[in-house]
C-alpha cells in the first residue's frame, strides 16, 4: 500500500488543472465569444468538491469557469439491482442550462468506466451540452467499458485494486491511499 | 437527528413494504425525506423521467375512489420508467364476487413488482403484504393510514419551514375518521413535532391523547401559537349525521377564512390534502393565498411517492 500525502494530492489537482488549462490556452487573449462557456460537473460524492477546487484554480489560471454543479447517478447506475438498498439518492444540483455549456465532468476517480457511462446519461437527460469533456485525478487503469479521460491526474501503470481519495471537505483529511491488494 | 446525522451513521432502507408511518423510526421517516430531494426536479428538466425502476411493473389496486392520489402514483411510477397498470374495482371480478387475495394473487401471477393499494378496510395493505411476495405500498386504508400523504406533508413543511422539530402543528377537523390525521400524528411526533387536533368534540375522541397530543375544541384559541394548521376534509355524506355539527356551524367554529387567519403567526402554513370544499374548510381567499401550501403539497407528493416507490424496490432486490 502506497499513501500519497496531502502535498502529494494537492500536486496531482494542481496538475490535472493544467492539463484543463493547457487544452484550452489556445483560446487565451483571444474574445470571450470564442472560448467556450465552460461548466465544471462533479460526481457525488468526491468528484463534485474536486469540480469546486479545479474550478478556483482554473479561474485564478486565468481560465473561467463559469459554472458549477453536482451529480448525482444513484438513479442511472446500472447495478441498482445488485447493491440494492446501498444505494443512496442524492440531490443534482445544476442550477444553469447545461445546452449552452461545454461541460468539465469530474470524478475523483475512474475504474470501470460504468459510473461514467450512468453520468453521462444522467447529464443527457437535463439537455444537450455542447461538449463533454472528463477530468479525473486517478485513473485505476482497469475499463470495462469503452469511456477514457480527456485528463488525468494520476495515472496508475497496471491495473490497481484499490485506490480512495480523501478530500479535507468530506473526510477531513487529504491523501490517496493506493494498494495493490484489497483494503478492509 | 439530522439529516447528516442519519447518513454518517450509515443508515439504510431496508423495508419491502410501506404499510403506514407507525412502525417506522424517525431515522426511516428522514431517509424517506432525504430520498425525495433527489427526485424533486426531475419533474422541472427537460426529461421528466429518470431509469431506475426500467423493467418493472407497478399496479395501482384502487379499491376506492380517488383522483389525486392515484394520479400521482401513476405519475411517479411512469417517471422511474415503470410500467403503470391501472386496476378499478367497478370494472373488476370482484363485481363477480372474487376475494381480495384471489384478485391480488392474480395479479401477482402477471409479474408485477409493485401494488399500490387503496382499500376502505383497515389492514388490508398488511394481510396483502404478508401473504405476497411482492412490494405493497398503502395508498390508504380505512381510517387507519395513508402514509405517503403524511410523508409529503412532512416534507412540505421542512422544506417551507426548514425544520419539524419544535414545531407546534395542528390538525383541523373530522380526526375520528381521517387516516390522513393519524399517519400525519405518527410522522409529526416522531419528528419531534408538537401536535394539537381540533375540532368538534363528536369528531375529536379524548383518546387520541394517548398518541402523545393536545385536544382543542376551539380553533381560535390555538391560532396564535401555531406554526403550521392542516386543514382536512370534510366528507360531506357524513354531514347529515348525528356527530356532525350543522354545516353552517362547522364552517363558523371550524372554517379558516381571511379574518380568522389574521389570529395566526404572519407566516403559519396553511395545508389541506384535498380536495377542498372551498367555502367550507378554507374560503378561496385562503386557499389560494400567501400562507397556503397546497399545491406544493401535490408537488412534492410526487416527490415522495417516487422515492417510496425507489425505496421499497431496491429493498426487495436486496432481499432476493
């Protein structure tokens, strides 16, 4: 088991920003009209405080965010099924007509894939983005579904078991546990 | 305890049925609450339905008239992408003789996930739950329950008033007979609610006390000091009975209109589960005034019953 301290994940943020940063710079000093309206989406429960941070940081970058949500997908996953009553329901809160939106979507991290398939049937059923693009801080490097991130913080070289990110907003601490073996 | 409170503690529904607001935890009654925030819009965007009961099938099993209620069932189930069957008992074998449990059986043999029941004999959602394998929901029983119309009552007045406990909340009306009075004294008391029911001393019986209320039989004297006054209906065949008060002196003892309601707090929320007879329990300058909650009330009933209606499903694939 490998444990990144908080310096270590406020590093990997502050890289996964500038990869958003350094896509869209081509739009820098150009008129407003042509950048993008950019929204930052963020899954519960991570994904949407991660959405939060990268949209501060962008903005002070210099890149604007212009708004910000959260994602709930509890209604959209496709093991509803088999978790049964683990599953919790969450409130969306996207308060902005995404159809004028290129969307950021954020999760902490991305494993399967299947937690961002049901995200983006969740994010289509509110209306029609003019983009999706997806920033994710770890990438377990384990699909099973064909869904890859246009960002990455941390990229793992093999597929990895089992990683979990805190953030100091939910868990009062800030890491990324990382292990080859199953924790607990 | 709140809301955050009930999720870190992990807490989870685990119910196949909703049968009535009595036998369920005030942690249960939250998470019901907390449940339907997260169906709350999903009749504001652009697609008003969302995949998670894909595949199942719920029948509404009305055994009694109602429009409102059943309604909002058949909406609620066809917003989580249910299959909706309708079921009258005019257009039914039981006009044949056939008994509830035969009809039920029968429709439990077609493969349906969910029956919503509404029945004018108490117990009868509990003997269909405890002799079927599938979820059943009480849409109303009696004079018994009618949980999901106290569960949107409760949420109402959290999300208007951002909390239930220390609230002082009463009840107007014909207590004796409404199923709507007693799951919403259940849902109230358990949520820390002070509850005072009011009205005629022949529809209000003392031993109701037992439930951990206060009796009125004047509506003016309790005005001042209440936050929220539910309203319920009168059912007009009872007004020519003998434990009926005349329908003028109800509506003069009884009745909130504009004066009377200057008595009250500035902001009490006035609810009514309909349908009203205006001019009878609410005059129309209250019905539809600044004070009134009732079609957020209906709103927010939707709400709830798509997140019971989640619930007792995902408790039942969990079980199996």
């Amino acid at each position: 088991m490998k444990v990144l301290d908080e310096e270590k994940t406020k590093d990997a943020i502050k890289k996964l920003a500038e990869q958003i940063y350094s896509f869209y710079k081509d739009y820098k000093n150009k008129t407003r009209s042509e950048l993008p309206n950019l929204a930052a989406i963020g899954i519960k429960t991570g994904g949407d405080i991660l959405a939060y941070r990268l949209s501060d940081i962008l903005s002070d970058m210099g890149l604007p965010i212009l708004q910000r949500g959260s994602l709930d997908i509890a209604l959209y996953r496709d093991d509803l099924e088999i978790r049964g009553s683990k599953i919790r329901v969450e409130k969306t809160d996207i308060n902005f007509d995404i159809n004028n939106y290129e969307i950021i979507l954020v999760d902490d991290v991305i494993h399967t894939g299947r937690t961002i398939r049901a995200a983006l049937d969740a994010l289509m059923d509110l209306g029609r983005p003019q983009a999706v693009r997806l920033a994710v801080l770890v990438d377990r490097n384990q699909r099973l579904l064909p869904i890859q991130p246009d960002f990455v913080g941390i990229k793992m070289d093999e597929p990895t078991n089992y990683v979990q990110v805190k953030l100091k907003e939910l868990d009062g601490e800030e890491c990324i546990i990382i292990g080859r073996e199953k924790a607990g | 305890m709140t809301t955050n409170e009930a999720k870190e503690k992990g807490l989870k529904w685990n119910r196949k049925h909703l049968l009535g607001i009595e036998e369920l935890s005030a942690e249960e009654i939250l998470y019901i609450l907390d449940t339907a925030e997260g169906f709350s819009d999903v009749a504001t965007r652009s697609i008003k339905k969302v995949p998670a009961l894909r595949g199942k099938v719920v029948v509404n099993l009305f055994f009694e008239d109602s429009t409102r209620t059943r309604t909002s069932f058949t909406l609620a189930a066809q917003r989580l992408s249910a299959d909706v069957i309708e079921f009258s008992s005019r257009l039914s074998s039981l006009s044949k003789g056939e008994t509830l449990l035969d009809t039920a059986r029968n429709i439990e043999a077609m493969g349906v996930d969910i029956i919503v029941i509404r029945h004018s004999a108490p117990g009868a959602p509990h003997y269909l739950a405890k002799h079927l394998k599938v979820s059943v929901v009480n849409a109303g029983d009696g004079a018994h329950e009618h949980p999901t119309q106290a569960l949107l009552d409760l949420y109402t007045i959290r999300k208007i008033k951002g909390k239930i406990d220390g609230l002082k909340v009463a009840i107007v009306g014909d207590i004796a007979h409404s199923r709507v009075a007693r799951s919403n004294i259940w849902g109230l008391t358990k949520l820390g609610a002070e509850v005072v029911l009011v009205g005629p001393t022949t529809l209000v019986p003392k031993s109701m006390k037992s439930l951990g209320v206060e009796i009125s039989y004047n509506l003016d004297d309790i005005l001042p000091y209440v936050d929220v006054i539910n309203m319920l209906r009168i059912q007009r065949e009872r007004i020519s009975s003998n434990v009926f008060p005349s329908f003028e002196e109800y509506k003069r003892l009884f009745g909130l209109n504009k004066e009377r309601l200057k008595k009250a707090k500035p902001d009490v929320l006035v609810m009514h589960p309909g349908p009203i007879n205006r001019g009878v329990e609410l005059t129309s300058e209250v019905a539809d005034g600044p004070n009134s909650a009732i079609l957020k009330q209906v709103s927010n009933g939707l709400a709830i019953r798509m997140a019971v209606l989640f619930l007792v499903n995902q408790a039942s694939e969990h079980a199996l």
